[in-house]
C-alpha cells in the first residue's frame, strides 16, 4: 500500500483552544469566590495581629523600662495605633500600610474601640480601664475579629466578634480564647 505523504503537523486545533478556555473559565468560576472570602479573612486577621503586636510590644516596653507606657487610637478606616513616647520601639502601626504578600489590600480595614488610649505601668498591668478593640472589613461579608486587653492584670485575649454587631466594641460580643 502506498504511503500518504502527509507533513507532520503540531499545535491544537481551535476546538480544543475554547474546549480548554471554558474548563478554566468554570473552575475560575467556582473556586474565585472562596478564593476572595479567605483573602478577606486573612486581611482582617493580619489587621488583628498589627493590633495585637502594638498592644504587646507597649507592655513589654513598660516591663522593661520601668516606665507608663502609653498607646492612642485612632478609630475608623484605615485606623492607627501610636504613642507619643519610646513605648513602640517598631514604629506606630496603621491598617492601612503594605503588609506582606497581601500589599496595599488593607487599605479598607476598619478599627473600632471602647477606649481611645491604654496606659501599662512599670508591671506592664494597665492603668484604667481595659479596652475591647474589633477589626473589620465592612461589606466583605468577612468574620470580625476582636482583642480584649482586661482591666487590672492584663491579660490579652483575641478572638471572633458577633458579625450582627457592625458599629459598637462591647466585651460581651467577643468570644475569645486567652492568649
């Protein structure tokens, strides 16, 4: 039998182009929802953990030096934590700076605070009041996450805040494990 003398062709043909851009295009599709939900998450954690670290840092700082140390929020989008004397030795902290891999994402975190200022003593206990601090990410449909500082001893516990509770920082809405 005679032999075709056909060339020997290479590529994909345009059927199993579209074929396989409607496979990725249906994954995208199922999976990007999710994919946004646990970014939104990670954003707020990340924003509780700069939240915590200050907070930590201050009562270290007080220990250490034997002096008050104290901490200033600012509440509200794109919210801070400063302090006017040594008690950050790592610089103030935003929730609106670049932070790791996530970048410029944090842009819209929201800090909300039953005080406006912790002081720790020279034993690192605070002063006043503790204060109930909650992190956010509004119109996310992210978990709020919160950070109680108690009165007296100053024990510091983190956890997840009642997401129907979208304006206040009450103690009583954050269910937390000590740290």
């Amino acid at each position: 039998m005679p032999r075709l003398n056909v060339p020997n062709q290479r590529g994909l043909t345009l059927i199993e182009v579209v074929v396989v851009a409607v496979i990725v295009a249906i994954l995208v599709a199922l999976f990007l929802p999710n994919f946004l939900a646990w970014l939104n998450n990670r954003r707020v954690a990340n924003g509780l953990a700069r939240v915590q670290g200050a907070f930590q840092e201050a009562q270290r700082q007080a220990i250490r030096t034997g002096v008050n140390c104290v901490v200033n929020l600012t509440t509200g989008t794109n919210g801070s934590l400063t302090s006017s004397t040594n008690c950050l030795p790592t610089g103030n902290r935003s929730l609106g700076e670049d932070s790791g891999f996530l970048g410029n994402l944090q842009a819209s975190l929201q800090l909300r605070s039953s005080v406006t200022s912790i002081t720790f003593d020279k034993n690192g206990f605070p002063t006043g009041l503790g204060g109930t601090f909650v992190i956010a990410l509004p119109g996310s449909g992210a978990q709020q996450k919160c950070f109680v500082i108690s009165n007296a001893v100053g024990l510091m516990r983190s956890g997840d805040y009642l997401s129907s509770d979208t304006t206040g920082a009450n103690p009583s809405n954050c269910t937390t494990a000590q740290l």
